[in-house]
C-alpha cells in the first residue's frame, strides 16, 4: 500500500509556494468571521497559521503563550477582540496581505433581509497595483 501525504502537509507545502492560495485563505478565513460561522473561520486560520508562521512563532510574536493561542483558536475557543486582532496584524505581517473592511450595501439589505454568502473570493489582479482579494466585507492587499 502506498503512503499518501497527509491533509495538513499538502496545505502546508501549497501554502509555502503558492502566494495566491495563501491569500484565498486567509480571505476564506475572514469572510467566515464576517458571515458569523467562527467554528470555520478558526479552522481555517489554523491551517493558515500552521501552513505559514507556525503557533511558536506566532505566540512570541503576539506575546501570548502558545498553549492559550491553541486554545483561543480550537474548536471551543473564543478569542478576545484583542487577541483576535493581534493574531491578524501577526498574520498580515507575515503573509504580507493588508486586510480592509469595506461597507458595501447589498440588493438584500437594501430590502431588509440579511445579505447572503459572499461568491467574490477570487483574488483579482490589478492593472499596476498590487493584488487584492476581494470578499463579502473585507479585501486583502499584497504589501510590495
């Protein structure tokens, strides 16, 4: 029987040498934040973490011990605002992505319902200017 590679090496290695899957990433991870599904945006941000500065790094670089990052960003966690931002200034340092909050109304809020999943995930290439990644409420910006 051959041996595979498991799940979380394959990300590792593609987020390792692929810039733009890093960015999709991190663009998923928020955008689950942002449509109030957290259990997915943290799953997501671990293999991000784990794929780009590792929790060690990360933990000294926030100040905080790695352990509580663990526990913050598992399945039960729940980060303060303040370690939550920490992580992302962290993240966008290390991945070199600057994250924008952007208020856009959408057909659905303008009637009063609640807006639905964001379809814009694809990063689009700028003519001259760095790439961003576009999601329902947030872009990413390659810093140059």
């Amino acid at each position: 029987m051959a041996l595979t590679r498991s799940f979380k090496e394959t990300i590792k290695a593609r987020l390792a040498r692929d810039t733009a899957f890093r960015d999709a990433l991190f663009g998923e991870a928020i955008d689950a934040f942002l449509q109030g599904d957290p259990e997915t945006g943290k799953a997501v941000l671990r293999d991000l973490i784990n794929g780009t500065v590792g929790f060690e790094k990360l933990a000294t670089r926030i100040r905080r011990p790695s352990k509580s990052l663990h526990r913050m960003l598992g399945a039960n966690g729940n980060p303060t605002t303040e370690n939550f931002f920490a992580v992302m200034h962290a993240l966008q340092r290390e991945t070199g992505v600057r994250l924008e909050v952007r208020v856009r109304k959408t057909k659905a809020s303008a009637s009063g319902s609640p807006p639905g999943p964001s379809s814009d995930m694809m990063p689009t290439p700028g003519e001259g200017r760095p790439r961003r990644l576009r999601t329902s409420g947030c872009a990413g910006r390659r810093r140059r």
